[in-house]
C-alpha cells in the first residue's frame, strides 16, 4: 500500500504512529474545515520556529494538490502517496500524508508524531523547504470518521 517516489521527487514513506494503514470500506469524502489547515501551519511553523529553522509560506499550487490528495485519500479510504507529485516551479517537493481517527486529538498530536517518525522528521525540519500545501479531508477509515492530511512542501 505505501511506496516511495524516487527521482526528482523527494517522498517519505511513511507512517506516523497515528496512521492507520489498512483501511477498509468507502469513505464518505468531504473537506476538512479551513481552520484545521490553518491550525496545521500554525502548527508547522511552530515547531519549525522553535527549532531555529525558517517559517514556511502558503504555496496556492501545492495547496490545491494537497487538497485535491487528501480527498482522494478520504474518498478511497486508503493512505498511500501520490504515484506523482508535481513540482511546478519548486526544485524539490516532500510529502507527509497523516491519518487522524475519530477524536484522538489535533493538529499538533500528529505533528508531534510526525516530529518522532525517522521518516518525517528530516522533511519537517529542512530549512530547504520554504513554502507548503496543506490538504485536510474528511472521510472513514475501518468505520472510524477520520481526517485525512496531505502535507507537501517546497524548496525553491
């Protein structure tokens, strides 16, 4: 179910401990609010502040692959990368993608999971990557309403 892209394309493979890996049944898709992907960057950059690295930017172009991402991800109940993430004028982009069942917290329990994987530790704290996308999507995950998170980042 998880592969990682090679390339040009710098992709983790991964799951963070809160991902739930094989899931099962339809999900009925729908957008997250805008708040939760607000609340994610505040999030990000925060972490990224406190250690010193440089705040990221919104991307509208990675934005909208983000998004259009964690909806397929909620609409098909599976938690796997892109098999291909446009650059667009990004000499390299990452992506992290988190699977948030039911209530079990916020943005900033799975940022802190992300922050404690040896996989998605390294693309949060690149200070190469400047600006992000966030993707956020509501669906169902092994008959748990989830939330479904695409996060990509760019470097310049």
């Amino acid at each position: 179910m998880l592969r990682c892209l090679s390339a040009r394309v710098s992709v983790a493979c991964v799951a963070s401990t809160l991902a739930i890996l094989a899931c099962c049944g339809p999900a009925a898709a729908g957008p997250a609010t805008a708040a939760s992907g607000g609340d994610m960057l505040t999030a990000l950059n925060a972490t990224r502040a406190a250690h010193g690295l440089p705040l990221l930017r919104v991307s509208r172009g990675l934005s909208r692959g983000s998004g259009a991402h964690a909806r397929k991800l909620a609409r098909t109940a599976r938690l796997q990368h892109a098999s291909r993430v446009p650059r667009g004028s990004f000499r390299r982009v990452g992506e992290i993608l988190g699977l948030m069942p039911g209530a079990q917290g916020g943005v900033r329990t799975i940022v802190r999971a992300w922050l404690g994987s040896a996989t998605h530790r390294p693309i949060l704290l690149n200070r190469r990557y400047r600006f992000v996308g966030v993707g956020a999507a509501r669906g169902s995950s092994g008959g748990r309403k989830s939330t479904f998170w695409v996060v990509r980042f760019g470097q310049p």
